[in-house]
C-alpha cells in the first residue's frame, strides 16, 4: 500500500492509495473507488485491502477539495471532479500488469456519479453503487459546498433519473451493475437506488442488495462488512 499522485488535465494534483497484490498472476483486474461529499479515500483501503487478497490492484481516490488532494470545495462542481475520475483511470492502467480490459469502479453517493459518467468514457466492465446520490445537470455545475445546501431534500425532488447526466450514462452501460442500498438512508431515497437498477437496460448483469438497518454513513462496522463483503465477492466475479 503506497500514497500516490496523479494530474488532472487542468494540472490539479488528486491524492490516491494504491494498493497492489503481493502475489497475484497478471494481467491483474482493477478497481477504482470514489467517495461521497465531504469524505475522501481512506475510508475504502480495507475494501482494496479485501480485493488485494482476491489479486485485484485497488485506487482509492479523494477527488478535488477532498482529503490531501488539490482543489477548493467551495469552488469545485462535480463536473470538474469527472475529469479527477478520467486522470484516476489513466493512472490505475499505466500500472505495471493492470489489465485495462478489466477495469471496475466503485462508487459512494456522489462518487457514484462519478463512476457512472467515466463509463462514457472509459473502457468499464463492472461497477458498484453505494446509495447512489442523483444530479441534474443544474446541480452538477454548482460548487460542491452549494450542492451540500440542500442535501436534506434534494434527491428527494429527482423525479426522473433518465434525465440526470448519471441515470443516462447507466442506461447505456453494458457492463454488470451492483446497487447496494441503506435500509434506512436518511440522504438518498431507496427509489433512486432502485431507479438506477430499473433503468441499466443493457447491463448484462445487475443486482440490489440493501443493508439492513444501514445508515447512509455506514456507521456501524457490521454494515460496512456487509458491504465489502458483497462488493468484494460482486467484483471479483464480473472482472
């Protein structure tokens, strides 16, 4: 496990974990992780540490204005951080015997947007939802603090997910899909969990899971067993 760097292409520098196997025969899958608003990566090293120990590499990435990375959260939108999604991609494949074929994403509330919109550009064979926050195309150019504004009632008013830049970069996906959902997820509605299932139309595989008694927070270790557990098992069989 090593901290790295990467640039993005407007010469931000974006902080990451990179975690390799110790013994794994290559080409080796990759996994990317993208956390929630407000988070940054070091709460997805024991998830890369569990895929390690299935020869899967793992970048655990904080996106600008996160953690030790580059950027102003008052300033920053979501639209800028895909390009911090897009730089995190390039950097996992110049790896030594990371298999660019092979390449998933895992993705947390607003990372999720984030793992959703790189498959519009990227090469994307498997990618995990974890209460997936929803965007229209208003709220992905407002800065990051201003989207926190509202966080109570916003993803409550999305009547639509075919319409946000995410619903419809999962609609096109081809690859396989996990969804996993809190039970009781105070922040995203279960319906947009669910939404982005209902409309992967061309995945060829997809799958919910909820995680009984869940807050959106994982809050409790059982819960983020839970999902690194079923993250893990999902990954490491569509790679």
């Amino acid at each position: 496990m090593k901290e790295v760097t990467f640039s993005t292409s407007d010469h931000l520098k974006i902080h990451a974990t990179l975690v390799m196997p110790e013994q794994a025969s290559e080409p080796l899958p990759g996994v990317i992780t993208f956390h929630g608003m407000t988070s940054s990566e070091t709460g997805y090293v024991p998830l890369l540490e569990e895929l390690a120990k299935r020869g899967i590499a793992g970048l655990a990435v904080s996106m600008r204005g996160h953690g030790k990375s580059e950027g102003d959260f008052n300033v920053a939108t979501v639209t800028e951080a895909i390009g911090d999604a897009v730089a995190a991609y390039d950097f996992l494949i110049s790896q030594s015997g990371v298999d660019a074929s092979r390449i998933g994403l895992v993705g947390s509330s607003v990372g999720a947007i984030l793992a959703a919109l790189t498959t519009s550009q990227k090469p994307i064979r498997s990618i995990v939802f974890r209460a997936p926050a929803a965007y229209t195309e208003q709220m992905m150019r407002l800065s990051m603090a201003d989207t926190m504004v509202n966080e109570g009632r916003q993803f409550h008013e999305i009547t639509d997910l075919k319409d946000t830049p995410a619903g419809i970069a999962v609609s096109r996906f081809g690859g396989s899909l996990l969804v996993a959902a809190s039970e009781n997820d105070a922040t995203i509605p279960l319906k947009i969990s669910k939404g982005y299932l209902d409309i992967a139309d061309n995945a060829s595989k997809k799958e919910l899971i909820i995680i009984e008694e869940a807050t959106h927070t994982l809050t409790n270790p059982l819960w983020k067993e839970a999902f690194i557990r079923a993250t893990v098992d999902w990954l490491a069989n569509t790679l």
